[in-house]
C-alpha cells in the first residue's frame, strides 16, 4: 500500500510549481501534471490517483470542468478546482461534476492546504460500506479487537510500537512484529489512542511514547526498537518537552 496520491492539471508554470511543492511539503505523492486535457486524460486514467487539482482554463480540445466529467465515465475520483474564473455560470458548471472544492486564484496556501487535508479525509471515508455493529473494530479499554476473516484479534494496546498510515488505511504495528491494517483515518485513530502514552509525530505516524528507544535530533528520527519513524519540525519541540529529556553534559 503507498501513501495518498495528487495530479495536477494547470497550464500555467508558477501556479503548478506551487501546487507540486506544495504537495510533496504535505508528504502526499505527487503523480504528476499537465497542463492539456489529452494528456491529462489518459494518464489520469492509468495511474488512477486519490485527488487532483484542477485548473478549469487549460489546453486542449475540453477545459477542466469537460475533463472530470470524462475521468468520472470511467473512475470515481475526489477533485479540487483552482481557477481564476469567477462568473456564476462557471461556477454553476463545475457544480455538476461534484468536485470538493472551488477555489479561486490567487490561492491562499494556508487554506489549499486545509483543502487538500480534507479532500483526503473525505476520499478515505466516503467509500467505506456500512457495516453491522458486530463487524466494526471493537475497542475496550486496554485493546483492540480487530476483525480478521471470521475471527477477532486482540491487539494490547501497550504493544503497539507506531501507526502508520498506508492508502486508505492505518496500519498498526506491534513489538511482535505483526501488523493489523484499519480501514479508519489517522486522526479517528489517534482519538482511540491514550492520548497519555501516544503521540502523532508526522502526518502519516503516531508512536507510542514508552517504546522510543532513542531520538536522533539531527535528522529529526525516533527509533521504536530498529524501526526509525519521522517526526515533523512543528512536532519535535512538543515532543521534547513531552519527555522531558536531559541533555547529557
């Protein structure tokens, strides 16, 4: 299983540049881009990714809003429009196609960022079937029991090392070296966790706490046994003072 993946449709340089740094700075995979409707089109349909972004004006026999309405004939996909155009008639266009979002250029980079986390959120949930209640995860208080097959595994939750979060899923990883796969996203997870003993380092990790065998400072790394899981910039000093660590003389 990879990581969340973004194509980009924008004919214009600077903006598509600043939407793939954008992107790769969030730690989603960037697929690839276009700026034509042809291109766009046929590698759209082949690497089939989890989001895109969408300039309605680009190059080509159909402009953005065409394009999603033909992508969606062939694949369900999450799309987010960025456009300069602000007419209503535009706007009452784009609607049809269901996309998450309109956004208008010149883009805040604050608030696409919120967007595309929760155009993400959304593309992991919105296909997940209803289930009975017998068939849900079923938490108690110091464990987890999670469906396999036609059994329920137990899993301690003080035996979890980190979470990680993999396509659609959040894979949890124990000091046995099993690994049980969720359909659930990182953050209802991490509101099931002990918000005493866990902690959610990095975008797509949470570790537990007591199980951090050393913190490599300089490449911003904990080490869960040999397991080495990033921590962000924004989360290192919360961590630091989390463990009230003491620098040796």
């Amino acid at each position: 299983m990879s990581q969340l993946s973004i194509y980009i449709i924008e004919d214009e340089f600077l903006y598509a540049n600043q939407l793939m740094i954008l992107v790769e700075e969030l730690g989603y995979t960037f697929l690839g881009t276009a700026d034509n409707s042809d291109t766009a089109y046929q590698e759209i349909i082949k690497l089939k990714p989890d989001l895109l972004l969408v300039d309605i004006n680009i190059n080509g026999p159909k402009d953005g809003i065409e394009l999603i309405e033909s992508i969606k004939k062939e694949i369900e996909i999450t799309s987010i429009f960025i456009t300069s155009f602000t007419d209503q008639n535009t706007f009452e266009r784009a609607k049809k196609v269901n996309p998450y979002a309109y956004l208008n250029k010149p883009f805040d980079s604050t608030n696409l960022q919120r967007t595309i986390e929760l155009a993400i959120a959304f593309n992991q949930t919105k296909d997940v079937a209803p289930s009975r209640p017998w068939e849900q995860d079923i938490v108690f208080k110091n464990a987890f029991f999670i469906k396999n097959g036609h059994k329920l595994e137990k899993v301690v939750i003080e035996e979890i090392l980190y979470v990680e979060v993999e396509d659609k899923y959040s894979v949890l990883h124990t000091d046995n070296g099993r690994k049980y796969a969720l359909r659930m996203s990182i953050e209802n997870m991490n509101k099931k966790l002990p918000q005493n003993s866990f902690f959610r380092c990095h975008r797509r990790y949470i570790v537990n706490l007591p199980k951090i065998k050393s913190f490599d400072l300089k490449d911003n790394l904990l080490f869960l046994g040999n397991t080495p899981v990033p921590i962000s910039r924004s989360n290192k000093e919360l961590l630091m003072k989390r463990l009230n660590s003491l620098k040796s003389l």
